[in-house]
C-alpha cells in the first residue's frame, strides 16, 4: 500500500516541485492543501502528469484551520509535510501582526492538533535559515537571531516544536535551506525577475548593489533532500539543505544569467537602497543531512539557472505580462 502524504502550502514553489516529486515516484498517494486556489499550469509541475490520483484542497491556515483540520482528519496521512506561511521580508515590516498570526500563531495551533491526533507517523516542518540571521556555516545547532519579523515569526513556530518534540516525543522534524530557485519560481525572484527583466530589456534593481551573499540550490535538489528527511529523519533532528560551493554575491548571480542570455552586465542593473534588515550572508552547513541521509545535491548553478530561462521561454506568452514584484494577500 503507497504511503499517505498530506502537503500543506501545496501552492507555494517549494510545495508544488515537493508534490511534483513525490508522484514522480510512484510510492505516494497525495493530498495538497493551500489557502488560494491551484496556480496557473505553469508554475505548478505536477499538472503536467496524467491519472496522479493527486488530490487538492482549498484550505487557509489562518482563517480555515478546522476545514484544514477535517481533510487531515479524514485523510489521515502517514506524513505530514508543511511548506505553508507568508514569506517577503519586506512586507513584514509593514504587516508584522500578519506575519505573527500566521507563521506563528496559526502553526503553534496546526502542530498541536497534528500532535493530539496522533494518526500521523511523523511532522516534517519546513523553516529558514533566516532564522539564524546573518550566517556562515551555520550547524543545526547555530543560535537563532533573526534580523526581520518574517524570520522572528518562522523562529516562534519552529520554537514551539523543538520544546513539543523534547519535552513529549513528538516525531516532528525541521528542514530549513538556502535560497532555492527553478522552474516555476515566482517571478519577483532574483533569478526569474533578472531573466523577464533582460527579456523586457528593463534593468534589473540590484538591492544594496547586490552585495548580500546568498547560496542558490536547485528545488529538485532540495525536494528530494525533503523525503529522504521524511523517510528516514530522527525526530527532532534538523536537517540542513545547501550547495557543495558556499555562497556567493548576489551580483555575481546577475552577472551568471547576463551571461548565460548573452547580454551585457553593465546595462543591464542599476543599483537601489538595500532592504531593511537584509542579512549580509546565508551560508548554512548541511554535513550532518549529507552523512545521515547520504543526500548530495546534484544540479550545477549554471544549468539550473538555463531551465529557469527555458521555462520563461517556454511560457513567455503569459510570463511577459505577469508582474515582478510580490503582492501581499490578506
């Protein structure tokens, strides 16, 4: 019988190649749950498979828990997989209460159901390495210090499940990655916008002059690090997703996709005031997930980034007049 897997935030990017993965192989029967109604086709990869057996479920975290809390009740998944929360630094600073509502409050109260419950084997719960701050090779074990209210509100949930799983057993466990991208990333993304920007022939904002430095690691890479943390992961532990060659500039990223689309660098940015606690490094350490997991990331930044620019190509009819920039949803 094929395992049961209820993913949550199942529109989210991360969420969807997660879904995409998991009925790629054949083992799983899958529920996804979001707040909006399923994505264009295009950003959602698993439409493209006919006959899944996927199931979807419109559900908000916040202001539908109990219609969320029934599918969970009837479904009653071996695993439970949670990519759900509001993400955009900057629109924390504007909503900070949002933010606290829903990846913290509106979590703490998820967890706790998911744990009273108990139909579930285990709680995968998928956080930031923004957690941590600004960092450089930081363990599972790194102190937090949040720069921003998005990064405050994803380390109160992950807070509460850390004390849940080691004060009562719970079989919960914490996966946080650096910054993925990848077919179907939302447009207002640094390697998505930079491609529609060179497209469009408008230059590309560089934030602070790109100086921030960041480690990019392929969704696929990091989805597939996800199961085998869901298959094989020790309750509480914490397992950490990042590239073999470290972080670089975000200007060094820029310089990677004018180059790869043949266009000329120096044209193509021009440089706007750095956004309000941008951590000035996200460089985590995930020894532990490649020795206990045996998890090696496998897709090289430069041929990502040419399957981000393939699909802009592919779908640039409806990608062209699409915004770049993040629309904050109540």
């Amino acid at each position: 019988m094929s395992k049961k897997i209820a993913v949550i935030g199942s529109n989210s990017f991360s969420g969807a190649h997660f879904i995409d993965l998991l009925l790629g192989s054949g083992r799983y029967s899958v529920i996804g749950i979001s707040r909006s109604l399923e994505k264009k086709s295009y950003y959602l990869p698993y439409k493209k498979r006919k006959n899944s057996g996927f199931v979807f479920y419109r559900a908000d975290l916040n202001k539908e828990q109990s219609k969320l809390r029934q599918i969970l009740k009837r479904f009653k998944p071996d695993y439970i997989v949670n990519f759900a929360g509001l993400i955009e630094v900057s629109s924390s600073w504007k909503y900070p209460e949002e933010y606290f509502r829903t990846n913290t409050l509106a979590q703490v109260s998820l967890i706790k159901f998911i744990a009273d419950s108990g139909f579930s084997k285990k709680y995968i719960h998928i956080s930031t390495p923004e957690v941590y701050g600004s960092c450089r090779n930081a363990t599972p074990f790194h102190p937090y210090n949040p720069s921003t209210p998005y990064a405050a509100s994803k380390a109160g949930a992950d807070m509460y499940l850390s004390t849940l799983i080691k004060n009562t057993g719970f079989n919960g466990i914490l996966t946080r990655s650096t910054n993925v991208y990848g077919p179907g990333q939302q447009l207002f993304r640094i390697i998505p916008k930079t491609i529609i920007s060179l497209k469009l022939n408008k230059t590309i904002p560089l934030e602070g002059g790109g100086k921030a430095i960041k480690s990019y690691i392929h969704i696929k890479d990091v989805c597939e690090g996800i199961i085998l943390a869901m298959e094989k992961g020790q309750a509480g532990g914490i397992y950490h997703f990042s590239p073999d060659e470290g972080g670089m500039k975000v200007i060094d990223i820029v310089k990677t996709v004018c180059k790869i689309m043949g266009r000329d660098f120096r044209k193509s940015v021009r440089t706007v005031p750095d956004r309000i606690g941008q951590d000035a490094a996200y460089i985590i350490d995930s020894a532990k997930t490649r020795h206990e997991l045996k998890w090696q990331p496998k897709i090289e930044l430069e041929e990502g980034i040419r399957q981000v620019v393939s699909w802009v190509e592919e779908n640039w009819a409806e990608i062209k007049n699409e915004p770049l920039t993040y629309s904050h949803k109540f």
